[in-house]
C-alpha cells in the first residue's frame, strides 16, 4: 500500500424582499428584474439574495450557483496570458520534484478530480504524485510489477490512489482517495473522487471540501460521448461541484495521445480537442461557471505529457499555456477566514491513543490545548494534538484537512457532520430549516411529504418536505403562488424542510460553506439548495 495515499470517508437564491414577502404574506410584488434563464437552472439567484448594502465578503461565495449564462461564448484558450511569459522547465521540475521541502511558506489548497468513470483521474492524479516525488521509484516499480501480474499494466500511476484490492482489481475509484503534493506556490490535498454512479455520494463528500475541482474527460472516441451525452457522470459531477461551493475548474482533456483520435503524423488532434470543449462548455456555463473561472489543457496523464513539463511542440504545437502544475500552481488561492470563529465539520473518526477527529477547518485557528465544543451534542473538549497528514503541527488554520486528537468525547458518541466550535460561538443543531430549492429533471413531480436523503457539508441525513411554502419565479424571484401543492423539474420554491437528526446548518448568507445542500433520491441528485432560515423561528404560515 502506497503509504502516501490514505483511505478518505467523506460522511441561488432568495433575495430579502422575495424573503420578507413571503414571511408577510405575499403582499410585496416589485420586480427584481433578472434575465431569462436557460431551463433547469436559476440566473444570477446570488444577486438577489441580500441587497447590495449587505454583501459581504463571505456572501460571495455564492458566486452564480445554479446561474444560467448565455451559451454564445466559444470556449477560451487561455490566449489571454501574456506570450512575453517565461517557463524555466528545468528550475521548475527541481523545485517540484523534491518531496520534503518546507511546507510553511506555501499556501494550502484542496484540490478534487472528477469526471465520468475511466476518464483517468486516479491515473492522471498518481502521475502527478510520482512527477512531484511523492512516490518514489521503488513504488512505482512495485505498482508497475503488480500491475503487470494482474494484466493491468496502464493502471499503475492509479494504484497510487486506488489502494484497496477490490479497486485495483476492478479498476474503479470507490471512495475519495487522498494523499498531497508541492508545487512551487502551493501546498496541495489530493481527493480523487469515485466516477461510477453508484459513488456519487463519496464524490460529493470530496467536493464540499474542495476548493478547486479538476474535470477530468476522455478525448478518446466514444468515450467523451458516454461521460458526456448519454447520462454518464461528467454533467452530474460539474454541477455538483459548482453547488458544492468550488470556485474554479480546470477542464483537463485526457488521452489525447489515444490512437483512436491522433493525428495521421502522430500529432495531437486539435480538433478533437476543440470538439470536447465546445460541446462542454455551455453546460458548465449553463450551471454556473464563469468562463473566466474555467481552465482548459489537452493531458496525457499516462505517458504524463502536459503533466509537469510542458508537452512538446513537435507533438502539440497549438497549445502553449504550460502544463497543468503550472496552471494550478498560478491558481489565485481562496480567501481563508483566519479572523472568524472556528467551525470545523467533522468527516472521520477513529480511536487512535484517543479519540481522533477529522475534517477540514472552515474557519478560524485551532492550536494544542484549545477548548473547543463539539456540537450539536453541547460537549467541551480539549485539543491533545494537531495532525497534518502524517505531521504534528502547532496549530491548523483555515482551509487545513486536519486530524485532532481530543480529550473529553468518546469516539463512538461522534458523527460525521458534527461540527467543531469555538465556546462563543456555537452552531447550533436543529431539525427543521426552511431553505430555496431548485428541482432538477429527475423527478417528475414532488409534494409535501416527499423524503430523500440530504448531503450538507459532512452530514448525510434522511430528510422530508414538511410543506412547499412558496413557488418562486425564476426570472424575477417574486412570489408565484403560495403553498403549491406540488413542484415540477426547473421549478424554484420555497419549501420547510425537516431531519431525522440535528444537524448542525447556518443560513447561506451568514456561513456559505454550512448553508449550501444538495438532495438526492433513489442514486438521483433530485434538487440542490440554500439554507435560508434555521430552527422554528422561521414559522412561515
């Protein structure tokens, strides 16, 4: 077993006056005014969600979930980056290439790939671990041996991720394999998400910690087209991502050096290439991508080609805009809340000298000895160790995937998605919410009492639709029709919903990360939505 890659288990949209109209009974009917949006999804919900004077930095977050854009736009090369720029490739391959460099000075970012089943993202993410030095070449040879044995020669760079026997034999990613590495800027955590339908909740569970997404896709023909247009899982993972909070995506297209699409010279086919990016970006704009916010490379993450090194002109003369570590490298990092009070959910737990949390700290700072409060169980514990990765470390800070070791709470009195708060500053467990849904084309129809299962941040719990409090007009965010009896795909609505256990939520507009959810029925993602109000203050009659 790769000792670097470890088993992970994971566990818009209303403005105020739409927000106040139906908490007063429907009286207010000014227009908001939006533009038409493409079917199935909600344009510029976020805008309407607190009134300009109230965006604050954090409500930015919101950043076009479920907006429709207009589909005109063809899909950008990335030609905007200055032709002046210089790409030292040997400096560059020293730096990455060694392991052990201090991780302080670099700025910690999540990274998750996902993509439709065989797209290559347990390959192409392996390689990157092998060319960043993660994996030693002792390793690699034992994977390749083992490979080998197995018939399985091209999955060798996967067995870096995929550790257990079941996936190596099956050659599919099953649950959010982890494991990290270094660029010059940046310190990355790896979590390559399952691509089979049947693990979307493994992926979704990677995604809500992720603060960058790559979309892996075959160029391979046929393969695009399965992942792509006939109900195969890149769509779903796109727009699951972008709900999930991510705020930007590379679009890797892989196996471009596959027979099937080459070049009759043996040069990589620019068309092809083009063909994949055209038809995919409308959808990812459609769902709420800014094209701006979507970086598009040609890969081969078997022979590693545009992986680290840029790929070689003679092979791929019409792409010039550097290799993929270097396009995540150059990534802004996202804006971390060292300031605020510490939240952090929790997406593991075992018994290891102690109890031993884990998870990623949303925000805030923890550090030894710090009193914390494990909510929504209202029990005070203390923080006996801080672990990053296999490393103990003084103190973790925002945006870290963290273990602690905790003392005052026994391991089996803890849940996935409880969350971790400072003692001023609980958030508080409840079982009934009102929030802003947006049906997808699942389910034909859906009424109050409908059950499914909701995924907010680390939890993952039964809930129902108690009532459908108010449909709301997607283009303008009024008042449609008040207690509807039902909802159809493409509709928004406001609608009280309950759980089966307390969960530990926030309104979306106070803390993003704990107020964005998605539901899912029957291995369906049915509706995704925001958290508007919390508890039974938020009696809508």
């Amino acid at each position: 077993m790769n000792p670097q890659a470890k088993e992970f288990v994971p566990q818009s949209f209303l403005s105020r006056n739409t927000e106040e109209t139906v908490l007063n009974g429907g009286e207010d009917t000014e227009s908001l005014g939006k533009k038409p949006s493409v079917t199935g999804f909600q344009e510029s919900w976020e805008d309407n969600l607190v009134s300009n004077e109230e965006k604050a930095e954090n409500t930015k977050e919101i950043e076009d979930n479920l907006q429709s854009l207009s589909v005109e736009e063809a899909p950008k090369k990335r030609d905007e980056q200055s032709s002046e720029e210089t790409w030292d490739e040997e400096e560059y391959e020293q730096r990455t290439r060694t392991a052990n460099f201090d991780t302080s000075t670099r700025k910690h970012v999540n990274i998750v790939f996902i993509g439709h089943v065989d797209a290559g993202k347990s390959t192409v993410s392996g390689h990157i671990l092998y060319l960043t030095g993660m994996v030693d070449d002792r390793t690699m040879e034992k994977f390749e041996r083992e490979a080998k044995a197995k018939n399985r020669e091209t999955w060798k760079y996967a067995w870096a991720l995929d550790t257990t026997e079941q996936e190596r034999a099956k050659g599919k990613t099953e649950e959010c394999g982890r494991a990290e590495f270094l660029t010059e800027h940046k310190h990355f955590t790896i979590l390559d998400a399952p691509g089979h339908k049947n693990f979307v909740p493994q992926m979704i569970g990677g995604a809500t910690q992720a603060d960058i997404a790559v979309l892996v896709i075959s160029a391979r023909k046929g393969e695009f087209e399965t992942g792509f247009e006939r109900g195969g899982q890149t769509r779903e993972h796109a727009m699951l991502a972008k709900t999930a909070g991510v705020r930007q995506l590379v679009v890797a297209v892989n196996k471009m050096d596959d027979p099937s699409i080459l070049n009759p010279d043996g040069t990589w086919n620019k068309a092809r290439y083009d063909e994949c990016c055209e038809k995919l970006l409308p959808f990812l704009k459609q769902i709420g991508w800014k094209p701006q916010d979507i970086y598009w490379i040609p890969i081969s993450g078997y022979t590693g080609q545009n992986l680290l090194e840029p790929v070689d002109p003679a092979v791929c003369g019409w792409y010039t805009n550097g290799p993929l570590l270097k396009i995540l490298d150059e990534l802004k990092p996202p804006q971390r809340a060292y300031d605020s009070k510490v939240r952090m959910p929790i997406t593991d737990k075992f018994k290891e000298m102690g109890t031993v949390v884990c998870g990623k700290l949303e925000a805030g700072v923890i550090t030894r000895e710090q009193r914390l409060i494990m909510m929504p169980n209202r029990v005070e514990v203390v923080v006996d160790a801080i672990f990053i990765e296999s490393t103990e470390v003084d103190k973790a800070e925002p945006g870290d995937n963290v273990r602690l070791r905790i003392k005052g709470m026994e391991e089996e009195d803890i849940r996935m998605g409880f969350v971790l708060c400072d003692t001023d500053a609980l958030v508080q467990g409840t079982t009934l919410f009102d929030a802003q849904i947006m049906l997808l084309d699942y389910k034909n129809i859906i009424c109050a009492g409908y059950s499914c299962v909701m995924h907010v941040h680390a939890a993952v719990e039964e809930c129902t639709i108690e009532k459908l409090l108010a449909q709301v007009d997607r283009k303008t965010n009024q008042v449609i029709q008040k207690r509807p009896k039902f909802l159809k795909p493409g509709m928004a609505a406001i609608a009280r919903i309950s759980v089966a256990q307390p969960i530990c939520i926030l309104p979306f507009k106070e803390f993003p990360q704990l107020g964005r959810f998605i539901l899912r029925d029957e291995g369906k993602t049915v509706a995704v939505g925001i958290i508007l109000k919390v508890g039974r203050t938020s009696t809508i009659e």
